[in-house]
C-alpha cells in the first residue's frame, strides 16, 4: 500500500508544474531595469541601482518608471539623471576633458614607472660587481676561531 501512496505523491509532484500559472513580464519594468544598471546609486559604494536596496535606490527606480510611463526615452531619463548628480550618476561617464585625466593618466603612469624599472634594472645588471673587501687578520682569526667552535 506505501508503493501506491508514494507513486500518487510523485505522480502530484510531478503534474504540479502543468497547474502553475504562465508568468508575464511588464516590458516597462524590463526598461526601467535596463536603465537602472546604468545609473548609480549616490549613496552605495559602486553600485547599479538596479541592485540596490537603498532607500534612494528605490526612488530613482520609481522616477524611472514614472518618466518610462510618461513617455520619455532612455536618453532623456539619463539627461534627467545627469543634470541632477552629475556624471558621476553614470556607471560609465564618458570620456571628456575634466575626465580624460583620470581615464589616461593611470596607464600613462604605469608605462612611465615600467620603462624607468626597465632602464634601471638593466643599468645594474651591466654594471660588474665591486671586489669582495679582503679580510684583515684580525678578521680571519676570528673566522677560524669560529669554524674550531663547530
């Protein structure tokens, strides 16, 4: 009686899935998700707002939608977004003058300090060792002195 009873729950868990309802996604929550992994959060460290569970967070999402409701394209809801924290709301700020800086300075240092690295350690692998000091005989007794101990 136990096989028939554990075949009906298996053949139950296994129908289950066929009685489940058919899952629709909002197009308009896809695109405000979309724009949301475009922003950051102000006041999370690095972080896409589309990730966030800040309290702000939360309200950039709703502005989202709302302007996504209103009509309003992507552009002009990261404009919107842009003119109100600068660029730094953007995960990805473009590349401009006040910017271009800290986008080539790093490598341009890094090639700068890599080439004096270069430069320096082959100068010092031409460069011949200087003569060991001879031991004074002071110096050398000691050293025997040292040796008869072991």
């Amino acid at each position: 009686m136990t096989n028939i009873k554990w075949m009906f729950l298996v053949l139950v868990l296994v129908a289950m899935p066929s009685l489940a309802g058919e899952v629709s996604e909002d197009p308009l929550e896809r695109q405000m998700l979309e724009i949301a992994k475009l922003l950051r959060c102000a006041v999370c460290q690095n972080q896409p707002i589309s990730d966030s569970a800040s309290d702000l967070a939360r309200d950039m999402r709703a502005i989202i939608r709302e302007q996504l409701q209103a009509g309003k394209s992507r552009d002009e809801i990261i404009a919107y977004f842009v003119e109100r924290y600068g660029n730094y709301v953007l995960l990805k700020p473009p590349v401009d003058r006040a910017g271009a800086a800290v986008w080539f300075l790093p490598p341009l240092l890094l090639l700068v300090i890599g080439t004096f690295a270069v430069v320096f350690v082959r100068r010092r692998l031409r460069q011949p060792l200087p003569p060991a000091p001879e031991l004074s005989d002071e110096d050398m007794a000691r050293v025997h002195a040292a040796r008869d101990q072991d």
